[in-house]
C-alpha cells in the first residue's frame, strides 16, 4: 500500500474496552477525503454520482486506517432490508444486496454507509465475531439488528458478550415525520408511541429512530450504546440526505462505519 493521509475516525470506548485488542472499528466522518463541492471530504458512496476515483481514494484511505488494502473493505449494496451476509475466507470484494454483515475472518473490514440511517457495530471480542449494520427505520422495523445478532451467534458468539453501538444518525430533533408513518410504527407496537413526540406542523410528530435502535439491540439481549451523534445538523463533520433534501441539492455524499478483526 502506498502511502497516504489517514482520517481520523470516532471510537467508543466501550466497543473498544470489550472488544478487545484484536478488533479495531472506526465511525469515519465526512473529514479527511479528496472529494469535492457536495461531496467535500471523504465521500465513500459508489452510488453518489461523485468522481469515481475520488470516491475510490477515499475508500482506500479508511481501509488504510486499519492496516488493510482497499478491496479488503467490504461493502454491500444496501436496499433497507433485514438480511446479513456472512463474509468468509472466500471474499473477494461483492456486494450483494443485503444491509448487514458478519464475520470471523481476520484482515477485512465490514464497513456500512450511511447519511442519516442508522450505523451499527457489533462485537464479541472473546469469541472473535464481528458485525455491521445499515438500520434506518425500515431496516429497524424488519429486524436487521436481530438478524445481524443472529448471524453472529452462528458463527460461535455469545449473545450476553456482544456490544453494539450506534453511530452518527439522524437524531429526533432533526426527524420530523407524517401521520401514516406514526400510524405505521403503532401498528407494529403500540409501545413504540414513546418514540414520537409533536410537532409544530399539525398532525406531523419528531421521531427517535436512534431510541428505537437501542431498544431493539437492547431487548434482544446485548449490551448498546448510542454515540448521540446528530447528522442533520452537523454539516461540517456529516453527510446528510435529509439535509440535502431540504437544500434542494441534487445528491450527497456517504459515510462510513467499519469494524475489523486485526491479523
């Protein structure tokens, strides 16, 4: 690998006391990248239409981070499904089209993007089994955390040992939704009501995805923890897709979460 400027990602401390040392993850910002205009900083998104070298050269240097090639950063095309991809000893760079992966495997890193949805984390450190998933309210709502936690207790984790953690999503002052969503989320469970508050626009309410993403981890039995990390309004350090949207910009750019077992 050749030479190049490393960004600096945020860590939890708790991922990385109960991890261990042998698992390295890293919530990556929008800071330390070769994009430009709209996408300024370290765009990683294939499916934005920034200049593909740029977007390549910003991948490259988050796999650098942890020591590793760029084709070793594995990526998915995600679709806001539940679905995990188990990624072994054969990977050679596909992206299937699922929101979540797991492995064993040292010498990779799994990494999701996002810009507003969900990222998370997961590990169990003792039984070297680590996770990554893309949960915005639809992947939350269809059981990608628990499919992702199930993945992992396949492949020899113990459910009491993982730690997840939610990085930089939307937060629920930025969140503003409409009432055939709220409706929608009632219909599943009528608890999930504490996840909306009003609005100033009639009939619309502010909804916490990121306390409805620790309480899903949390009843399924591992530890989580929420960075408190609010896109939306932190244009300097985060793409935003709800931001742009409101902007009326034509496209944004995507972050990066990735977690990797050390060789």
């Amino acid at each position: 690998m050749q030479d190049r400027p490393l960004p600096t990602p945020i860590e939890s401390p708790v991922l990385n006391e109960r991890a261990g040392s042998r698992i390295r993850h890293g919530f990556f910002t929008r800071q330390g990248g070769v994009s430009e205009g709209l996408y300024a900083g370290l765009n990683v998104g294939v499916g934005s239409d920034d200049d593909r070298e740029k977007v390549m050269e910003n991948r490259a240097r988050v796999a650098g981070w942890f020591g590793l090639p760029v084709e070793k950063l594995a990526t998915v095309h995600q679709v806001h499904s539940p679905d995990v991809f188990v990624v072994d000893a054969t990977y050679a760079g596909e992206r299937p089209q699922v929101d979540a992966m797991v492995t064993t495997v040292p010498g990779v890193a799994l990494g999701v993007l996002s810009a507003d949805c969900g990222p998370i984390l997961f590990a169990d450190g003792a039984n070297g089994v680590i996770g990554a998933a893309h949960a915005g309210w639809k992947g939350a709502l269809t059981g990608v955390l628990e499919n992702t936690i199930e993945a992992m207790v396949s492949l020899g984790a113990v459910r009491e040992n993982i730690t997840a953690v939610l990085g930089p999503s939307i937060g629920p002052a930025s969140y503003e939704v409409g009432p055939e969503f709220v409706e929608r989320f009632l219909g599943h469970d009528a608890s999930y009501e504490v996840f909306f508050t009003p609005s100033s626009k009639p009939g619309h309410a502010m909804f916490d995805l990121p306390s409805l993403t620790i309480r899903r981890l949390t009843d399924a039995g591992v530890r989580a923890e929420n960075l408190g990390l609010d896109t939306y309004p932190d244009a300097e350090r985060f793409y935003s897709y709800r931001r742009t949207t409101h902007k009326k910009e034509p496209d944004y750019g995507r972050q990066i979460s990735a977690i990797s077992i050390l060789r």
